[in-house]
C-alpha cells in the first residue's frame, strides 16, 4: 500500500528541469554509505547528488518527482520514496525509504515524468560490492602452531594493523581480547584509496567465520562505500565465536589482502 500510495504522488508530480540539456547525461552520486545488508523494515536516510550535462560541462541538476526506489533482494515488492523539497539548485536530494521486506538488492533514483528517467550511479555500493566479492583465501595453519600476526604499522592517520592502505585497530598490539561478544574495531583508510571495500574474515587454525555489525546486527561482512577524498574512518565490532588465530581479508578495487591476529577470551 505504501509503495502504490506513492506511485500515486509521483504520478501527480510535473517535473521541472534545468534550461539547458534537460535530462541528458543525469548522474546520481550516493552522499550516504549503503550497506546491502541493511536490516529489512528499518528506514534509512538517504542523501544523494544530482548533476546533468550542459553542452560538456556537468552542472547541478533541479527538478520536482526525484525518486529514490530500493529494489527486494527476494523479487518482492520494492520501496519508494520521494526527494524533500521542491526546489534543488544545488543538486542535493534527501529521503527517508523503507528496506523491502527481502533486503535490499538495488538502488534506483530516477525522475518521474510520461516516462520514468533513470540516472545512472556512479558509486552505486551493489556493484562494487559484487566485483569486490573474491574468494576467500586465509592462509591456514595446524591447530596450536605459532599464529603470524600482522605486524603494526604507523601510519599519517596513527597505529594500525598490517600493511594498508585499510587498517583495524583494536588496541595496541596485535591480539585482541575479547571480554562479551564481541569487540570494537577501528577501521581506518588512508586517503590515497578512494575505492569500496569489502572486510570479511574467519579463522585460520580451525573452523569458525568472523562476524561484522551492521546497525548491531551480526553480519558476514562490512562493506565501506567509495568516497571522493580524504581518510575514512568506521567505528564497528567483530564476533569471534572463540579463541584463536583469526584474519580479515579485505578486498578493494585493485588488491585483496589478509591481515593476521590472535583473539583472546576472558
């Protein structure tokens, strides 16, 4: 009902456009971090830019009926949700959409007009997220042999784990110690990568997966989005299910790297 609620509005809504070009060349860019593992039903605030061609040059892009539409991972029904306000001279657009009750399995923002125009995105995560998908590939080593540990790194940005240009920091030292479930984890990435990243990770003398939170939820990986400049940093936690000799693999556009550590209970 409320997916058709709104498809009623935008069919009630005339767009305006800018002067010159129209709509040719529309191009969106995700302002906000989406992660495709968003919890389903949860609302999501969402921030983008719009720009369009004039002649060669690419200029903001103002109009009315700009939409934002997530797709359902399952095939079911997707959510809608309009741009606020009504006039965008700058290109900035805003909503609030709802996760499909199957997960999210795509992003759309288009304009409604006879013919809905779709922008193409340009850090659109669910691409990225499925290039960066490699194969695991942890090393492995026997029950109760020594654990390689990455060593630490100083970096512009302070202390972290590995070689980069994506580090964690859960402490000083290599060996996290875990008191509950799970233990928070700084990740930071230095300014010379742009790209997304994908963290997944499991451990290396035995069998068990590493977990990631995703709005307190545990989940099989963290995803950080594209950014257009300078250091990102992502405050989060990592599950290990019990003691041992863990590493992350990180997966960016031009690399895949494993950082080794130990994980302590107590």
């Amino acid at each position: 009902m409320r997916v058709a609620l709104a498809t009623l509005v935008l069919a009630g809504l005339v767009a305006f456009v800018p002067a010159a070009s129209a709509k040719e060349g529309l191009s969106a860019e995700l302002l906000t971090q989406l992660s495709p593992a968003a919890e389903p039903g949860s609302t999501l605030e969402l921030e983008w830019k719009l720009t369009a061609l004039d002649g060669s040059t690419r200029v903001p892009f103002n109009a009315m009926g700009v939409f934002v539409r997530l797709l359902d991972a399952g095939g079911g029904v997707p959510t809608i949700a309009l741009a606020r306000g009504s006039a965008h001279p700058d290109g900035l657009y805003s909503a609030a959409v709802e996760v499909p009750a199957g997960g999210i399995g795509g992003i759309q923002i288009g304009l409604h007009g006879t013919t809905d125009v779709f922008a193409s995105l340009r850090n659109d995560p669910f691409v990225q997220s499925r290039l960066l998908s490699r194969r695991l590939h942890l090393p492995t080593i026997r029950p109760g042999a020594r654990c390689p540990v990455a060593a630490i790194t100083k970096t512009p940005l302070g202390h972290g784990l590995g070689a980069g240009p994506a580090f964690p920091r859960f402490g000083t030292g290599s060996t996290m110690k875990v008191l509950g479930d799970a233990h928070k984890v700084l990740w930071f990435v230095l300014p010379s990568y742009k790209g997304p990243l994908l963290i997944r990770g499991g451990r290396v003398d035995g069998r068990a997966a590493l977990r990631f939170d995703e709005d307190g939820i545990a989940k099989s990986s963290l995803f950080l989005a594209q950014t257009t400049g300078g250091p990102r940093y992502r405050p989060s936690y990592t599950w290990a299910p019990n003691a041992g000799c863990y590493a992350y693999q990180i997966d960016g556009t031009t690399f895949s790297r494993t950082i080794v550590f130990r994980v302590t209970r107590g």
